[in-house]
C-alpha cells in the first residue's frame, strides 16, 4: 500500500475508534509517521504505535505499521492507543501508580516494571475491545506471532487465548506445561476480575510474571520491544505530584481468594502459605528515591535532584502555613519615594512599567524591570511585617540524604521556607558540613526552586558551622528583620569555634542576634536536655558551648529524633507570630 | 460429522443466569414439583421408573441459607428457559444431570456475578444434555468446557502455585547469599 492511499485509510478509521471508547471523545489526530528517521526523532523506537500521556498525542508508524503486515488493522491499533487514555493508564497519575505497584511486587527485578506494566494496561484494553466491540484484536496477534516464542510470551498468548475461548495454539506456538496453563487461568482471572480494581490487579500480574521474567530478562524485553506503547508515555512530563499508593498485599494470584474463589483457610489447608506470604504493603507514601525511580520508569526526563525538589514541594503544600509577621506601625497613607530593581518571583503586578521603559531597551527581568518604593509613614495602626528567613540546614554525616529517603530536616526547611515566599519574604537558605562544604543561595532570594535546590543537596561529611556566611550576612544590622533558623543536633556547637580569620564564634554568635532584628533559633535533635548533666563525657563539651549559645539568646528548641523538626515548622509561626502582640514582641525580641 | 446437537447461544443463557429472580430456595414437596415439571417439559416420555434418581436428592433439608442457590436450583432455572424447548432431549440425560450437578462443580453455590462459573455451570449444563453453544463446532465446544471445567483448573493452579514455591525458594536462597556476601565484603574492608 502507498503512503497516500494508507494514510487516508488509516485517518477515516480515527475517528471510529474515538467512538469505539465514547461519542463525546476528543483528541487530536495521531502523528503519523512514514520512516525510520520521523519515527526516531518523535522517540518511537521500538513499537509500531504509542501514546504520550502527557500531550495526549498518538504516534504510529506507517512504515513499521505496513512491515508487520498491520495495514487492514488501523481500527484495532488506534482503538488500542486511545485505550491507553481513556482505560489504562489514562493519566501521568495513574500512570506512576501503577508503576509504584508493580515495582513493589517486582522485588530484584524492578527494572522491568515499565514492560510489565505494559503488557498489563494491553490487556485490559484489548479485552475491552475483544469483548465489547468489532475489533478483532486476536487477528492482531496473529500477525505478531513470532517463530520462535520466549516462555514469557507464550502465556501471555495463552492468557488471551483463554480470555477469548481460542483454541490451544491459535496465538501459541506449543502446547504448555501444567504450571503454565494454571499461570495463564490465573492471568485471565486477573483480567476478568480486577477489571475495575485494576491498581491491585497490576500488582498480582506482576507477581504471576516475576518468575518468567528472572528466567530470561533479556529475552522477555526482546520479545514485547515491538509492543512497547507506553514506555516513554511520560515523555515530557514536569514530574510534580508524588502520587499517594493504595494498601495492596503482595501476594501471587494462586493464593489469593478474590481469584481462585477459595477461602484463605482453604489454602492453607492444602499445605501453602496463603495469607501468610502476603507482604503487607500498607499504603504508604513513596521515599524520594523511589519517586525518582518511578518517574525514570515513566519515561519522564528529570534529574535526581529535580525530583527531590518536586518531591519535597509536593510533600510539604498539605502543612503550608502562613509565615510569621511582626506588627509595626502602619502609615496612614503610603507615598511614593522611588524605585527599586524588581525581580522574578516578585509580584508582575508591582511591575513599574514607566520607569522599566526609562531605564532603556527592552525590559529584561532582573536587571531593567523596576516597581515603586512607597515610604510607610504614620504610626496609628500596625500592620504586619513579613520577616525574612536565614536557614542553616546541617547536611553533615548525621543526616539522611533527602534524594535517598526522606528527610525531616529537608521538609522542615522547605516548609518553613515555601511559608517565607508565599508571605512575601525573602529567604537565605544554607547547607552546611565540613569545612568548605557549604552550598547557599544567592543571597536572600525570592526564588523558590533555588532555595528548595539548595535544601535538596547533601554533603554527609563532618560538622563545621560556616561561620564565615553567618559573619558576613550580620556584619551590618539588617534593614528587615530575619529569623535565624539552624536545623541541626549538637553539631551546631561548631557555630563557637574560631573562623577562618580567627574571631571567635561566640562573637560572632552574638552579633547575629543583635543584627537580625529578629530572633535566632536552634532546632536541635538532642539526646538529652541542655541542662542535663548525664550522658556521654564527650558530649559535655558540644553541651557546654549550646548553653553558651542558649545564654547569648538562641532559642534552642530540643527535639528528639528528626521527624518532630516538621512539627517545629508547623508551630514556628503559631506560636510566635499569630498571637497577641504582646506574644510577638516575646517573640521576637527575647 | 457432529455428534452433539446445536443448543442456544452463550450470550442468553449468561443473561438467563444473571436474571435469576433470587428468594427463598424451595425445598422438599415444592422442589420435588419443580422438578417433575421440569423434567415433564424437557422429555414428555418419562416415566416413573426414570424419575427415581430424584427422590434421592437431599431436597427436605433445611439449607443453612435458604437465600443462596445451589447448582441444581440455577441448573432448572436456565433449563427452564424457553431456548430449550424444541431440542431433543432425553429423560434419563436430563434426570442424570439434575441428580449428578451438584457434585460437577467445585462449589455447590456458584457465583452467578462471577462469569468464569457462570461459563462453567452453562456448559457443564449444555454438555450433560449432549448439546453444544450455538455457533461452535464440537471441537470447540469441548476445548472451551476444558478451559472452564473447575477440577481442571484445580489441577493447573495446584501446579503453578507449586512452580511459584520453587521459584520463591530459589529467590529467598539468593538473597540470602548475596547478604551473606555482603556481610563478608563489609568485614574485610
């Protein structure tokens, strides 16, 4: 068939197979490919057709498409790629979802949850199909039958045999063995009855598929290459939003209840394990690592720390508070008395269009965009100041890496910070360890995704507080107030240690309080009380120098184990700020 | 050559099944009644002496839930179907299958919203009566009573649930060795 007459066949069978799905079903036209070169390029590679779930878009190759002999099957491939929107996965969310599901019940051979999770969502939709429309899915297969058959796709052809009644050997090249006749009941039963449940029918397929896939890894990937429609299907994804997993036991489908119809005891009465073997998977949240893990199976194209970014972003938004303010006199009227460099994160509506255009040029963000400067004069009614945040974060050894698991410390910081930036406040934020590890943003900055960047990194070596950071910020008193917040455990006694040019931390230490016109807080994971006199010799000393601190007028806040820091970020601007004003001023001048 | 007579379609006897008007089971004399008239329909050349085998039935107990039917009460409510009327059928198959069905399948209540015994109990129906679904060879009609017939199924998953216990030693004892090899490793360094 000519590419003309081919593609005309293949765009008028379009639009009956978005009403094979629903009458009310909108989506662009597929991307039609007629080579190997537009097919790499649009980064379809292995399968003939796929869908990107991000852009809703369809691709198919004509060429690969006319190679297989797959011409009179335009009906079938499309339906199927618009199964994938509308059924199985039908969105990035779901998507990730199930790809957390089958990594769970993968264990070793978590790599391959793209492929199986693949073969899953086809079998769902061509069962749809098979069942409950015109498309002869099983011609399909027919023409995919490949000489030689891995053990793997010889039951995945039985499960459909079984599922559409074929006799034995139609999709099949051999007979097969007893176990993997029960294998391939059990993969139709999977289908039949998980049909709507299909997250927990995700993850018994998979657990039926592990020991096939073990056996022969490679061949398993070789085989479906050319079925391969959902692999890269988050292509183009941001990567935002940890997807939450459903409680789902990890059990293989011949125990379970739900699919052989027999009860628990039942099972156990013939001598197996039964519930017994089920791993609870209770429906927790994904560790950072796993969600990076998940993403990369997606297809989606996002760094390791881009995605702890997102993650702990995500993570934080259900604890967002407002951050504190301070009550100073408000003026009866504001005037204008200038301008000021604006800058990205800035509001766009404080843009002073006439003096950006004066500056000359185009505007450019940042550097040739300005707003207005009002004076706040009159001193009748208070109104609320927004504090800025300095955030020291200690990332030495002691700490858990928060692109690995997650991290108290981290969601503490970007709680506390995302709260600073959505009132208006600038903050700094630090990362700090040994000696000459220290990473810190530009200054006080109003750019969320570079504080939360700075937040997400991790050294892991030894403890050495930078003090040269904390000397220069407070050289000078600030002209708006700042909290200092140091998120640590004893660690922090290395702030009373000599910096580099020889004056003592104490001094420092002291002049910060003073310069800030805020107030400084510890956050520390302490095994006991700062009073306390108990405890390891060898940590009097670091004791002895966070009572030094305490008396200088840090305000240590002791917490025991590094999940409650997340809690000391829930309060921070409760107890100090939403209060009367007489708390506030507690608060802010101890 | 065919040597099973063509029977009513798949399609209507699962929604013959699924219409099933539920209530109370009948039991006893009401049951006996039911049967008899049955019987009389199907093959209006019984005799008394044919009909022996259903006195036999366990029909004057009282059932522990008198709200769940058993494979003989769904079995008369599909035969009772007028797609069955017409078909030659004979007495001593119809009164052997009704005396013998609660013992074909693996349970004696099946799950009508279940469409695997749904399947199971229809052709388990269909071939006890030497009839096949209309549409299929007889070929078919047997390879598909196979792919549904629960002894089998009991068979083949007994078999994969053993091949996964060999599969899930086989993976513990790797695991345990390479913690053990690491375990070393950790040692040494």
């Amino acid at each position: 068939m000519s590419a003309d007459p081919q593609l005309k066949h293949w765009q008028a069978q379009w639009q009956r197979a978005l009403q094979l799905w629903s009458d009310h079903l909108q989506l662009q036209e597929p991307l039609w490919l007629f080579d190997v070169q537009a097919a790499n390029q649009a980064g379809l590679t292995d399968s003939f057709a796929a869908i990107r779930l991000t852009s809703q878009r369809v691709m198919v190759n004509l060429q690969e498409i006319s190679q297989r002999g797959l011409d009179d099957y335009a009906l079938e491939v499309l339906a199927h790629e618009i199964g994938h929107h509308v059924y199985a996965p039908a969105n990035m969310t779901q998507h990730l979802q199930l790809l957390a599901v089958i990594r769970q019940a993968l264990p070793g051979s978590e790599q391959l949850a793209p492929l199986v999770a693949n073969l899953y969502t086809d079998l769902l939709i061509n069962q749809h199909l098979q069942r409950h429309t015109p498309c002869q899915m099983d011609a399909v297969y027919q023409r995919l039958k490949p000489t030689t058959a891995t053990a793997l796709w010889q039951l995945y052809m039985r499960i459909y045999e079984r599922l559409w009644q074929l006799p034995p050997e139609t999709l099949t090249s051999d007979p097969l063995g007893s176990s993997e006749e029960g294998d391939a009941w059990l993969g139709s039963r999977i289908i039949k009855v998980y049909g709507k449940d299909w997250l927990t029918g995700a993850s018994r397929f998979a657990t039926l598929l592990l020991r096939y896939l073990q056996d022969d890894e490679q061949g398993a990937n070789d085989a479906f290459g050319v079925l391969a429609d959902t692999a890269d299907a988050g292509n183009g994804h941001t990567g935002t939003g940890v997807p939450a997993l459903p409680a789902i036991d990890v059990l293989h489908p011949s125990l379970d209840p739900d699919l052989i119809d027999q009860t628990p005891s039942t099972a156990d009465a013939d001598g197996n394990g039964g519930a017994a073997s089920a791993v609870r998977s209770a429906g927790q949240a994904l560790e950072p690592q796993e969600y990076y893990e998940v993403l990369r199976a997606a297809g989606v194209d996002i760094s390791r720390h881009d995605a702890t970014v997102n993650y702990y972003r995500d993570a934080v938004r259900p604890y967002l508070l407002p951050f504190p303010a301070r009550s100073t006199p408000a003026p009866s009227e504001p005037e204008r008395e200038g301008t000021t460099l604006w800058e990205p994160g800035d509001d766009p509506g404080e843009i002073d269009w006439f003096a950006t255009l004066l500056a000359g040029g185009n505007p450019i963000p940042g550097i040739t965009t300005h707003k207005a400067v009002f004076s706040l004069d009159g001193t009748e009614q208070p109104r609320q100041q927004v504090c800025d945040l300095d955030l020291y974060v200690d990332s030495s050894g002691s700490m858990p890496n928060p692109q690995y698991q997650l991290s108290y410390p981290a969601l503490a910081g970007v709680l506390l910070c995302m709260s600073a930036l959505r009132a208006g406040a600038r903050v700094q934020v630090t990362l700090w360890s040994g000696a000459r590890q220290c990473l810190t943003t530009d200054g006080f900055i109003r750019d969320e995704t570079s504080a939360l960047r700075v937040l997400t990194g991790f050294f892991g070596g030894s403890t050495s507080f930078p003090l040269k950071l904390l000397r220069d910020t407070y050289a000078q008193p600030r002209r708006t107030p700042t909290q200092v917040v140091v998120l640590s455990d004893d660690g922090v006694s290395s702030m009373f240690s000599d910096d580099e040019e020889g004056t003592p931390g104490a001094e420092i230490s002291a002049r910060t309080l003073r310069h800030c016109g805020g107030a400084g807080h510890w956050v520390l994971d302490l095994p006991m009380e700062l009073d306390s006199q108990t405890g390891h010799p060898w940590l009097q000393g670091s004791y002895e120098k966070m009572r030094v601190g305490r008396d200088q007028g840090w305000q240590v806040h002791r917490v025991s184990g590094l999940e409650p820091m997340l809690t000391f970020a829930r309060r921070f601007s409760r107890q100090y700020y939403q209060a009367n004003d007489a708390t506030s001023q507690r608060a802010t001048r101890p | 050559m065919s040597h099973l007579q063509s029977g009513p379609s798949m399609l209507h006897l699962h929604q013959r099944l699924l219409a099933y008007p539920g209530g109370p089971v009948p039991i006893g004399q009401e049951m006996i009644a039911l049967l008899h008239d049955l019987i009389a329909r199907l093959a209006p050349a019984v005799s008394a002496a044919t009909l022996l085998p259903i006195y036999d039935l366990p029909q004057w107990e009282e059932p522990e839930d008198r709200e769940r039917p058993d494979t003989l009460l769904l079995m008369v409510w599909l035969l009772a179907d007028d797609a069955f009327r017409g078909l030659t059928l004979y007495c001593d198959e119809v009164v052997g299958l009704l005396a013998s069905c609660n013992a074909l399948m693996d349970s004696v209540h099946p799950n009508l919203n279940d469409e695997d015994q749904r399947e199971e109990l229809i052709r388990l129906t269909l071939s006890g009566l030497r009839l096949k679904p209309q549409n299929e060879t007889d070929q078919q009609a047997q390879d598909r009573l196979l792919m549904v017939s629960s002894s089998e199924r009991a068979r083949v998953v007994a078999a994969s649930r053993a091949a996964e216990e060999r599969a899930e030693s086989i993976r513990k004892a790797l695991a345990e060795k390479r913690a053990r090899e690491a375990a070393d490793k950790y040692t040494r360094e």
